[in-house]
C-alpha cells in the first residue's frame, strides 16, 4: 500500500488505518497516541530552534501520522472536521486571508461552508491555508510556538475527554486536532514543504519503518526511533 502525492487529507487517514490500526489497537492506549503526537512535534520544534528543516520536516510528518491515529481510534473524519473548521476562511474572523490581528476580531464569527470550493487533495489544503494565514505574516518560530500551543489544546482537551466521555469535549477534540493540523500546514508553508509530495516519499511502501502491511513495529521499536 502507498499514498500518492496528489491524494486527499482522507486517503492518508485511511492510509494511517489500514497500515497502523492493528498495532496502534494492540500496542497503544489513547493516552499512548497522545504522547507519540508531543514527541515528535516537539522534536520537529528542536529542529526549528537548530535551523534544521531537515528534522523538522521528517518529525511533522511522524506526529501528523500520530494525529491521524488519535482520529482513527475515535472515529473522527479528520479531512471534513478542517473543512468544517476552515471552509476557505478563518475559524475565527471569518476572511480569507485573517484580519484578526490587524482588526482585533474578539469575537468568533459565524462562517458559510461552500463545498464546492472543497479542496480534493492534502497539497489543496496546505495551499488553502497558505491563502487563509500568509506565511508572511509569521516567522518560523511564532509558527513552532503556535505548533506547541495547539499541541497543548489537544492534550487538554483528549484527557477532559477521557475523564467524563461528554459529547461537549468529544467535539471539542474535534476542533483542537483540526487546528493542529492548520499548525502542521502553517509550518509546512513557511519551510516550503509540500506535505502531499513528503508523505508520498515516506509512504511508499506501507509502514514506513518496517515496510509491512500492517505494520509490525514493536513497541520498542517506536520508543527507540532517533529523528
């Protein structure tokens, strides 16, 4: 199994389930996952203080693929919560390209979802961010520090979740891991790294480690990965 450059947000998902799913079931609690996604991104935020793209890259890739597990075990239809969240515009002021910081928008406003403008492909997503958040108007480290902050929303927001199963905080574990992934695009975009064409080199060949359909990575194996 491969994934293909020009595929969508939710062929790498499902890429994500039919690869990972077993081991991820067997090997690793919610909790487990949620772990693996702040080990690497803050390893690619490592790389970012060091001026490595190199390592930034390679560990935004990974903690991506950690996300998509985290979606997958809770059955999240990771590609419509950021369309959702961001139909073409800002989740919060509601522009293409945000006005927030230059209008001082206090108040989040109600948007309209235009499917049609839907993008077919998860280079169509990271270009529809690059259009709502111009990679001018941030420096690679205000993109690493918001890369952390929504890092932090996520795991507030799985372990309410895991302390009281309300639907409130399963929604919004929704909206935080669809604003990371906003963070992974923004982080991309500013390094000039076309994350269809990136996953497409790693996810040549089923897992992309052990390279075997699913996966066969122990655990030990994960835990002793050196990015």
């Amino acid at each position: 199994m491969r994934f293909y450059t020009e595929q969508s947000l939710g062929d790498l998902q499902e890429f994500i389930k039919e690869v990972y799913s077993l081991p991820d079931d067997r090997l690793y609690s919610l909790e487990d996952l949620l772990n693996q996604v702040q080990r690497f991104a803050m390893r690619s935020l490592k790389g970012i203080r060091k001026g490595d793209t190199e390592k930034i890259k390679k560990n935004l890739l990974i903690s991506i693929m950690w996300t998509l597990a985290i979606s997958n075990r809770l059955h999240i239809d990771l590609e419509e919560e950021v369309w959702i969240r961001f139909p073409m515009l800002c989740s919060y002021c509601g522009n293409k390209p945000c006005i927030c910081k230059k209008a001082k928008v206090d108040k989040r406003q109600k948007v309209k979802v235009n499917d049609s403008s839907k993008p077919k492909s998860l280079s169509g997503f990271q270009h529809m961010f690059d259009a709502i958040y111009p990679r001018d108007g941030r420096t690679i480290v205000d993109a690493g520090i918001h890369l952390a902050e929504e890092v932090g929303e996520v795991s507030e927001a799985v372990h309410n979740y895991i302390g009281q199963h309300l639907q409130k905080q399963f929604e919004e574990v929704k909206l935080e891991i669809a604003d990371l992934i906003s963070c992974a695009c923004g982080i991309a975009n500013s390094l000039n790294i076309d994350l269809g064409a990136e996953f497409a080199k790693i996810l040549h060949d089923n897992c992309h480690v052990c390279h075997t359909l699913p996966c066969s990575c122990s655990f030990t194996t994960i835990a002793l990965l050196k990015n």
